[in-house]
C-alpha cells in the first residue's frame, strides 16, 4: 500500500512537469517534537520522514483546498496510477501517519510524510513473516488492468513469486486474449472499470468460453449486489483496491488450488 501511495505522488509530479524537471525523493528519521508542531497528536518520540518533491506547475490554493477529497481529480481517466489522493491519504492513517504538503503555482510541490518508526518497523517485520508463509507458483496468470502503474505493480508482485504473466488492458483484448491462451491460463485477474468492455462483461465472455474460469475481481468498490451476482455466475474471488501483496498472493494460490 505504501509502495502504491508513494508511486502515485512520483507519477502526480511526473504529469507536473510535462517539459522536464527535478524529483527529488528524501528520508530522514526525525524527532516527534518536531512533527508535533505541525500535528499536536503525534506523540511517537521518533517518526520517519519521506519527502517527495518536484519543479512542476505547483497546485493553486483551491485545489489544494480538496485535494484529498473522495473522487476529486484534476486529471482525464486513464492517467495516473487510478489511486486518488483521498486513498493515499486513507493509506497514511492507516499506518498511523501524518501528510504535509507544501506547494506554489508555478514552483513546485512537495509532500512530505511522518511515520512512527517503531510502529512501522514493526509492520514491516510482521508483513515479511507472514509473505514468507504464502507459496507461490509456476502458473501462467492473466491480469486485466487498464491502469498502467496498477498493473505493473501487480505484474511484479506475481512474477517475483514464480508465475508467468499475461496481460491485457482492456475488456476486449482479454477476452480475444483468453479464447487465445485458455488451456494455459490457470487464472485471471481483472479490475472492473474497464475501456471498451467493462470487467463484469468481459468475465460473463470468458466464462462462456470456459464454465470453468477461475476469475478473481479486484475493484476499489463493488456494489454489493452486482458482487452477488457475479459470484452466483461463477466469479471466485474478490480483492480491494489498492492491492495488498500478501492479498494477491493468497488468493491466487487459493482459487488455483481450489477444484471447485
């Protein structure tokens, strides 16, 4: 979740600066009082510091007024990560963490993030252990990700395990590439929001290619009644956006493994 958080602030300063220009990525570990006189209840004694900063066009006063509200965006569909600011923010406290952002029209922005260090480290050794406890495989999987950053993320993560990839980017391609690679794909793994077909269209077609297709759905919201309705059509798995690796895994190897 980090990983993706940050990603999304480095692609964010990317689009920033459409003729070039400087990103700078910076950690420190830093003393709480100092966190503490920009947010009063960070009580940790020490915090880690990442600071992401860029040359970019910088962010007006209004925008960043609502950057981390739900849904809010300056950019088209399709560019970016398809993590809004609102989810990285979501993500920060999560891990009981702090975002500070500093920006000017026309001289950049930087973010700057606080991490309680003991508690980070601590989550960071316990999501190691419990990684080394998830298998992975020699299967070919397919994933379905419009999202460019999405979907190598997700390549990653699955091809460090073992598993060898294809992938499609939009409904339509992953059908065409499914009735193409079918006796070899063990499963598939598809975002919803598609182009050109959308995710729960595309399953229904290559469920009717093979009543047998192992699909595992990944959303950062699936009304729950289209949910209901897709796993009664044979959908085996869910997972939340953002992905979570250890997730990803599990699941993977558990829908693959599972005859029924």
């Amino acid at each position: 979740q980090l990983h993706q958080a940050l990603l999304n602030i480095c692609v964010n300063a990317r689009d920033a600066m459409p003729n070039g220009g400087k990103l700078s990525l910076r950690s420190q570990l830093g003393k709480g009082t100092v966190v503490r006189d920009k947010f009063p209840e960070a009580l940790e004694e020490l915090y880690i510091w990442l600071s992401i900063g860029d040359t970019g066009t910088g962010i007006d006063e209004q925008t960043k007024q609502r950057m981390f509200e739900p849904f809010f965006t300056t950019k088209d569909k399709g560019k970016g990560t398809g993590l809004g600011l609102s989810a990285v923010y979501g993500i920060v406290k999560s891990h009981n963490g702090y975002i500070d952002v500093e920006s000017e029209t026309g001289k950049g922005t930087t973010f700057h993030f606080y991490f309680p260090a003991r508690a980070l480290a601590m989550e960071i050794s316990e999501m190691k252990t419990n990684q080394d406890a998830i298998r992975g495989g020699t299967e070919t999987i397919m994933i379905v990700e419009d999202e460019e950053m999405l979907g190598e993320v997700l390549k990653n993560v699955l091809e460090d395990n073992g598993y060898s990839i294809l992938w499609a980017k939009d409904g339509l391609e992953a059908v065409e590439m499914y009735r193409i690679h079918q006796q070899k794909i063990s499963a598939v793994v598809t975002d919803m929001g598609l182009p050109k077909l959308d995710g729960a269209a595309a399953f229904i077609k290559m469920h009717f290619i093979n009543p047998k297709i192992k699909v595992i759905l990944a959303s950062g919201y699936l009304e729950p009644e289209i949910k209901s309705e897709l796993f009664k059509a044979g959908a085996k798995e869910f997972i939340q956006k953002p992905y979570k690796h250890d997730e990803i895994l599990r699941k993977v190897r558990d829908v693959i493994d599972n005859d029924k």
